[in-house]
C-alpha cells in the first residue's frame, strides 16, 4: 500500500547512519576541485614575475620552465573539472585521479627544477633572490590552499620536495649549506603543516556532514508529525479532521459523499481477531485509494472512525453512483494469501449529494442510507432522499 512505503522512509531515516571515511574524502575533494579553478589564477603572478626576470636576465632556460609550467596548469585545469564532473555523476574516476595528480606533481617538480636552474644560472644576483622567494611563496601559499585535499597538497609538495632533492643530491647542484637546509626544513614543515590542516578539515567535514543529516532527519520528523497529524496510520487515508478542513476549501460546490461500512466486521474480530480485522481494514483503505485514483482522482477519501469510511467527491454529482458501485465491487472482490479461506468482506455504502459547506447535514444523510443498506441486507448502496425528499430508486446492491 503507497502509505506503508511513505512510512517506511520516516522509519528508515531515523537513525543516522555512520559517516564513512571515503564519503568525507569525497565531499572534500569535490569542494577543492570546485575551488581549484579560481585558485589556479593565483599562479598568473608568480608566472607573470619570473616572466619579468626572465626578459631581464635574457635566461632562454627560465623562459621554458614558464612555458612547462603554463601548460601543467593548464593540465591541471583540465583535468581537475573532468575529475569533478565524473565525481559528481558517480563514475568511475581512477583514471581520472590518477592523470589529475600526476598533472599536480608535475606542477610541483617544474617550479623545483626552475628554482634549482635559476640559483646555478644566474648566480648570486637580486633575480635570483627575487626569483627563489617568489617560488617559496608560491608553493607555501599553494600547499596551504590545498592542504584540506590531501589530494592536491601531497602530489604537488611531492613532486617539488622529489625534484629538490634529486638536483642537490643526484645532479650535484651548487647550494650553500644554509640553503639546503632551509629548503629540507621548508618541505618537512609543510608536509607536517599540510596533515595536520588535512586532519581539521576532515573533521570539520565530517562534523558539517552530520549537521547536514541531523537539519534533514529534523525536517523528516516534522514532515512526519504533520502528515500523522492529517491521516489515519493504519489506512493512509485522512483523518476525520484533515477531511473537515479539506472540505471547506470547496465553498458551495456541490460534493457527494458516499458513507462505506464494513459489513459483520466484529464477527470478524471475534472470529480472527483484532489483528486480522486491523488487516481487512487497512485492505479496504487501499481498496478505496486505487479505486479512486482511477475514477475520481481528486477525490477525498478518509476513514472516520473504526470500520467506517468517507468519501467526498466534488466535481462528481453526475457520476457519484457510479464511482459508489465501483468501490461496492472492489470492496466485494477483495482477497489476500494471508486471510483465511472463509473470510469474505463486504460494505455497506450510502450515499447523499449536497453542497460541501453543507457537509454535516450531507453526511447525516449517508449515514442514515448506510443504515439503510444494512437493514435492506448489506453489500449494496442505498441513495439519500434528493433535495425534494424523494427516494431515488433502485438502490444498488450486488
């Protein structure tokens, strides 16, 4: 039955499920990827100051390093938004990932190499100074953007931290040993810097995501609490009080109103008892709503207490005893696996035409030809005196 299904998603959104790691790294990295492109403008000044120093010194090796540099931005651009998009679609993304980082690495062992280049090339002049401090500056300020993504800072710091020290001890490039030392103290405290800023936003993460899903379960409960507060649980159907209000939305429109009860119900709780009986109750409820969704979608249907039924049907004068029959006949056909073989259900239907603003009096007017039915022998339905106190004949029955 549809209501069981809504309900069910109350119940399974109850209990907040545990944060898994991979979920927060995911968020993560679609964050910083999201960011990554603006910050990718970033490197326009670094590039654009050694570019200066590079037509100062006339340096033809600087000159390539800026072109090297210019297109692994370029790779990391791309790469980093196809990376995203695949994320955001739930593909598989290791290719992906694997390309993107190896773009970040790259980007990192290329501002190392022309860091080494420029100290040998220049020498000790002001371009080199210049040019060492505006690389350092550039990778401390990149890694502690990226730090939060493991996945950006550790690939970036890698491949710079790889190429330094492959230029100072693999391709003996001449530094003072000050300057080797600044450089091994540089990459440490900024691996050190990096974890642990990755560790906090991890956790900041982490704690953003619960937020996230307690404000949802907060919304679910209320959803929840209204819906209970307008339906009955057992059906699905309205209340007796969501029915009422409903009604007054309709003015003076005229609203049949068709009264179901189930027949011989408390023998079938004294038979089967009360569990079975809240089953049949709850098969007729759902009887009533697909019998409606296909006659009179806009209906309204509730259950108005115990075995009975009430449906109201603005738009519908003409046809209300046709849609009545239906629901005598659905209700009539009714059957599970689960029943016992003897139990058969049956209602008694009556139905009155008046003016929705007129309800109660309506309403009196099905119960007492519901009364009617049963007395006449139950499975049947028996029409309301008209508006000149006329009985309208034959009342149907099966």
């Amino acid at each position: 039955m549809a209501h069981t299904a809504y309900q069910d998603s109350f119940t399974a959104s109850a209990d907040i499920a545990d944060i898994d790691k991979s979920e927060v790294s995911r968020k993560l990295l679609i964050d910083g990827l999201e960011r990554r492109l603006a910050g990718q403008l970033s490197v326009l000044v670094p590039v654009g100051v050694i570019g200066w120093i590079a037509s100062l010194t006339d340096n033809r090796a600087l000159w390539i390093f800026l072109g090297l540099q210019i297109l692994a931005q370029l790779a990391i651009t791309v790469s980093s938004q196809w990376l995203r998009h695949a994320l955001k679609a739930g593909k598989e993304t290791t290719l992906r990932k694997n390309l993107w980082m190896m773009a970040e690495a790259s980007s990192g062992i290329i501002w190392a190499a022309m860091m080494l280049d420029v100290g040998t090339l220049i020498g000790g002049s002001d371009a080199v100074l210049t040019t060492w401090v505006t690389i350092l500056v550039t990778m401390v300020v990149s890694v502690l953007l990226a730090a939060p993504i493991a996945g950006i800072a550790f690939p970036l710091l890698g491949g710079f931290t790889a190429a330094v020290a492959a230029g100072i001890f693999l391709f003996g490039k001449d530094f003072s040993s000050f300057a080797e030392l600044a450089l091994t103290f540089m990459c440490v405290t900024l691996f050190i810097i990096a974890k642990a800023v990755n560790l906090q936003a991890h956790k900041s993460c982490r704690d953003g995501i619960e937020v996230e899903r307690l404000s949802q379960r907060l919304a679910d409960e209320l959803e929840r609490t209204s819906w209970l507060s307008r339906h009955d649980c057992l059906t699905g159907l309205l209340n007796r009080s969501a029915l009422q209000g409903a009604m007054e939305d309709h003015g003076d429109s005229p609203t049949p109103v068709i009264l179901i009860d189930i027949d011989h119900f408390k023998q079938i709780n004294d038979s089967y008892g009360h569990g079975q009986g809240d089953s049949v109750i709850a098969a007729v409820g759902a009887c009533i709503s697909e019998t409606l969704a296909k006659a009179a979608p806009h209906g309204l249907a509730a259950r108005w207490g115990g075995e009975e039924f009430i449906i109201a049907l603005p738009g519908h004068q003409a046809d209300a005893a046709d849609i009545a029959e239906d629901l005598r006949s659905a209700v009539a056909r009714l059957t599970h696996q689960d029943w016992p073989a003897r139990l058969r259900v049956t209602g008694s239907l009556g139905l009155a035409h008046g003016p929705a603003s007129a309800f109660s009096a309506t309403f009196k007017s099905a119960d007492s030809a519901m009364y009617e039915a049963k007395k006449l022998g139950r499975n049947r339905i028996v029409r309301a005196p008209d508006e000149n106190n006329k009985i309208v004949k034959p009342a149907r029955a099966a």
